[in-house]
C-alpha cells in the first residue's frame, strides 16, 4: 500500500507541474531534441533582473526543461518551489539552491541553470569631450568593460592611452532623464535603432544621445551627489597595470552615471611601450608614470633621458636624467615630482658617429664598422681653415652603462702627423656613439666645458630625432 501511495503522490506532482508550465513559465523541449543556444561565459556572473535562463529539471526519473526570467525582485518561479530568489547568485549557486528546494518533494532532484541571455538595464556616461549617451549595459558589465568600448573612446589622436585617470563613477539610483532632454527615441529593431558595442559577454547597446540643456556646471553636480550619491573616482589605468581589478572594476548597475572631466594636468611620454599623453595626477613622480607608461626599449639610451620643462614664464628648461642608477635605487625617480606639461622623452642608444666643430658639414653620421676618423671627416666636408688639428679628440661614452663609474673618455689625436708623412699612433677605431670634435686654432684644451658643449649637441641631435621620428 506504501508503494502505491508513492507511485500516486509522484503521478501528482507531475500532473501539478504540467498543469504550471503554461502559466508560470514557458516548458521547453526535453534535451536532446532541440539545438540549445551557444553557452555564454557566465562561471562568475552574478544573476539579476531580466536575466532569460534555462532550467533542466530531473525530478530522479525523466527531466522536463523550463524558461525562466528573473524579476525586479531577483526570483524565479517554478513548480511546487514556487518563488525562490536568486538574485546575486552565480548560476552554480542558484542551481544548487534549486536542488535543495526540491528535495523537499523529490529524493534525488537535480536542477542545472544556463543563462540564455543577459537582462539589460541603462546608464549614462558624460564629460566635456563627450556627448551624453545613455548606454543599455548587459547584466554583469563592469566599468573596464564600458570604459574600454570603441564606440565611446574613438581612437584618434585626441584621446590617447592614460589621457582619462579621474572616471566618476555616481551611484545613486536617481533617474538621470530628469537631467536631460532626449534628442533621439529609441527603437529596437531596424535603420537607426540600437547600435550593438563589441563587448567582451557581458556587452553593452547604445541607446540614445541627449542634448544636456539643464545641466551647465557638471563639476558643481557632481560635488551636490556626493551628498546622497556615493561617488567612486577610479583611475581605470592604475587599476589594470596595478591589477586591482577586484577591488576597483567594479561591477555597474541601474541607473550609475559615469562622469569622465578632461585632464587639467598632463605629461607626454615618447620612447616607451605606451606612448602617449598621460593626465598628472596630484604629486606623482616620474617612476610612477613610467610604470603606467610600460616598459622600455631596450635599444632605450637610459643615461640619456630628457625632460623638457615650462617655468612660470614659459621658457623652456631641458633637464638631463639619469635612468641607470634607479634600476638598484627605485627610490631616485620616486623622489623626483613632475610637473604639468612635462615631455619625458626617453631616446634610442646611439648608432651613429658626430662630427662637430671646425668642419664644413658638422652634424651626426651612420655608423659603419671599420671606418676610421679620416673617414668620417671626409663625410663632413673635411676640416675649415681654422681647425686645431693637433687636439682632435675623440670623446667616447662608457661602455659599460650599468656602471656609474665608467665616465665617458676624451681620446686626443694630432692628426699633423699625417701630413708630415708620420703613422698615426692613437687607435682611432670607432664605435657607435663616439663624437669626433675638432678645436679651433688658440683655443685652450678645457676638457670639462667639451664634454658638456658635446653632452648638450648630442642630447639635441637624439630629442630632434625622437621627436619628429618614431619612438
């Protein structure tokens, strides 16, 4: 009698959820005699409203498959079980939940969840070099997701990598159309309705652009949301090459407003694996916008590196900085504090040789293996009727870069010999780098101010290079 009882109560509940699945939910085909839609990466997502889920249902003897919606209140419904809410659950999670809730009527019950499709809700992303749009974002769409589109930061030469460090994310839940008038309705389908951004799963729709007539002074509102608004400033750059991903990318939800302002400070890199202008945050140094900038060449003349700066009048100020010494002693470009508008220009190692002085085409030359200084010479138009050419010098950097001890070297040559028909004895083999510089006539020998005239002539010859070539 026990036996027949249970074969009754089961026959019931397959009845009761038969006679659901038309009102409730819509039941779909059993597995195996429909193609199911291409699963979505959905392992970490984090269900919400208007997610479209397939439930498959095994009650311990046959399955049945169920389309779900999840509602503004964040359940499902489905038979016997009723509501059961799944909001914020993984769909592991809420699978598991299911389960449980079953085993209630069933002994061995199981329920696995696939989200067919995100649900969708809006927010508004604005600044001055922005339109207003208000964006359709799926569920589970984070900030990088948006911030990293296309669609809203076109590629041109005005919006440059790192130019954008201060993103207001405003988080409220007030309904932002008060703030705007809608120039544009809205269609989902057809010419001129939703545009789709190529998005990583979860992605995000464009919906219409707005003309902002209320709003004039936006640093103001944003200043007034900060007292029932909790505002968010995130610098989506940091946070990618720093990886904090988990603390920062933040998940967005309805009715966020993201308020990208215009870099008020800024600095310029050249020579680096992300070149480009970078906005200057309060106090940075040069070590910490290297390291956003990424890494170096390493053809990169690290000895070399050039900082031009603007005083207070506008002259232009060329400092020289040593990036050696930091690779053992990080602290130096952490101490040293850049200023609005700098331009870090960090050039390539020197293949060349230069010819200065008294020549007739002073300037810098290919270096090839094996050519002598007479060589060289000859390429600059040979020597004017006032070079010294008893006090040639070869002054040559420090082979060894890595130490600071290794100065650069002045190789003297009196090149008169030649003409007494005498062998030069100085080695004068040449390598790349190397600065030939020929003295005029009664000019004292002042080896200190030669290296510095030559460190300044050189330095220029790479900042011209670097800066109307390529990085």
């Amino acid at each position: 009698m026990g036996k027949q009882t249970a074969s009754l109560a089961r026959a019931a509940l397959a009845a009761l959820l038969l006679l659901y699945a038309p009102a409730a939910f819509a039941q779909g085909p059993a597995r195996g005699t429909a193609e199911l839609p291409p699963l979505l990466d959905t392992a970490e997502h984090q269900l919400a409203e208007g997610d479209y889920l397939l439930a498959q249902f095994f009650d311990g003897q046959q399955q049945q498959d169920y389309y779900l919606q999840v509602d503004s209140a964040g359940e499902v419904r489905m038979p016997l079980v009723n509501a059961v809410n799944v909001g914020g659950l993984t769909p592991r999670e809420a699978s598991e939940l299911l389960t449980s809730e079953y085993e209630r009527f069933y002994h061995n019950p199981y329920v696995t969840l696939q989200v067919l499709s995100f649900g969708q809700f809006e927010i508004f992303v604005f600044g001055p070099d922005f339109p207003g749009k208000i964006y359709r974002i799926n569920n589970g769409t984070r900030l990088l997701d948006v911030l990293n589109n296309t669609a809203i930061f076109q590629p041109t030469p005005e919006v440059e990598i790192g130019r954008y460090r201060r993103v207001h994310l405003v988080r409220g839940n007030f309904d932002f159309r008060n703030l705007m008038q809608l120039t544009e309705d809205w269609s989902g389908a057809g010419a001129g309705g939703a545009q789709a951004l190529n998005l990583p799963s979860p992605g995000a729709v464009a919906r219409t652009q707005t003309s902002l007539a209320a709003i004039t002074n936006w640093r103001a509102w944003i200043q007034e949301r900060t007292k029932d608004s909790q505002v968010s400033v995130i610098d989506p750059l940091a946070l990618t090459v720093e990886g904090e991903l988990s603390r920062f990318n933040l998940e967005l939800k309805r009715n966020d407003v993201i308020y990208i302002p215009t870099a008020e400070r800024f600095v310029e890199v050249r020579g680096v694996a992300n070149p480009g202008r970078y906005e200057l945050l309060a106090d940075e140094s040069l070590g910490e916008i290297l390291r956003l900038a990424g890494s170096l060449n390493y053809t990169s003349d690290l000895i070399n590196t050039v900082i031009t700066r603007f005083d207070d009048c506008g002259n232009v100020e060329r400092l020289v900085f040593n990036l050696f010494p930091a690779l053992d002693q990080p602290q130096l470009i952490e101490d040293f504090k850049l200023q609005n508008r700098d331009v870090i220009r960090i050039v390539p190692r020197e293949q060349r040789i230069f010819v200065l002085g008294e020549v007739n085409l002073a300037g810098a030359f290919d270096f090839v293996e094996d050519s002598t200084v007479l060589d060289y010479l000859a390429l600059a138009g040979g020597e004017t009727p006032s070079a010294h050419l008893a006090w040639i010098a070869i002054i040559r950097q420090g082979r060894n870069r890595l130490d600071q001890i290794d100065q650069a070297e002045v190789i003297q040559a009196n090149f008169k010999e030649i003409h007494k028909g005498l062998p030069l004895c100085t080695d004068l083999s040449l390598l790349p780098g190397d600065v030939i510089y020929v003295p005029p006539k009664g000019a004292r020998f002042e080896l200190s101010h030669i290296l510095q005239a030559v460190s300044t002539i050189v330095t220029s010859f790479a900042v011209f290079d670097s800066a109307s070539g390529s990085n």
